[in-house]
C-alpha cells in the first residue's frame, strides 16, 4: 500500500482515528533498508495480508493506541536500529508478529511489547529469533 523511504507519522486521537483499510493489499507498509520509520498512534489498521513488510531492516516502529484487524498473515520485523513499541493496542483476528536477527547484525536497541489485547482467531502473536549477535534484548510483556 505505501513504500516508506522516511518516516511515516500517523497520530490520530481517541476520537478520529486514523483508519488504514487494506481490501487485501499484500500489506500496509514496505519499508525500504533502514531508511524507513513508522509511528502509527490511534489508527485502525484492517484488511491486508500482513501489517508490513520490512526487508533488510527499519530505523524504528510505534504502533500505539490502534486496533489490528483482519490481518492474515504473520509480519516479521528484521534489524530495528532505536527503541520500538508495541502497545496499548487491539488485535483481532491477526496473524501476529515477530521480531528476528537471522543476519549476524547487532541490534541493542530495546523492543517493547506491553499493554496489548489479542481477541478473535488471534495466534500467538509475539516471537522472538536471534543469533550471537543479537546481544542487547529486552522484551517486556
């Protein structure tokens, strides 16, 4: 749906949401090699395949506040180089997410994955893949 070469700043409020509908594109967002930034606050995010797509790498990702629906396949974060969050947010019917250093890059930046809601034909949606270069994770539930 959108290819991200920057900083994608999505920041609804509690009563106009921002509402991303996917009719069954592949996903939201592809975010070229580390020179894509996502922040998505109070937006609804319902219909693709998977929520993004991240090749090699991405800058950082915040999503807050949002609800995840109808989201079919699981979407992999790859190599994330400052603090990420997940939180305060709803999914139903999502296909997950997970975190991965399959690459032997070094990523200390810290992941937040707290204050969620899975509801409705949600898998497990969380997990985590590293190396012995993947030194400085901290996951918080």
């Amino acid at each position: 749906m959108f290819l991200v070469g920057g900083a994608v700043q999505a920041e609804g409020t509690i009563d106009e949401r921002i509402v991303f509908q996917g009719s069954g594109v592949d996903g939201f967002f592809e975010v070229l090699d580390y020179k894509g930034s996502l922040t998505l606050d109070y937006c609804v995010l319902d219909g693709a395949q998977k929520l993004w797509d991240i090749g090699d790498g991405v800058d950082h990702v915040i999503l807050r506040h949002s609800e995840v629906k109808n989201v079919a396949e699981h979407s992999g974060l790859l190599h994330w180089q400052k603090a990420c969050y997940i939180e305060y947010n709803l999914f139903i019917n999502s296909g997950g997410f997970g975190m991965y250093n399959w690459l032997g890059q070094d990523s200390s930046a810290t992941f937040y994955i707290r204050y969620n809601v899975v509801k409705a034909n949600s898998d497990v949606f969380v997990s985590c893949s590293s190396n012995v270069y993947g030194q400085g994770y901290v996951i918080q539930y």
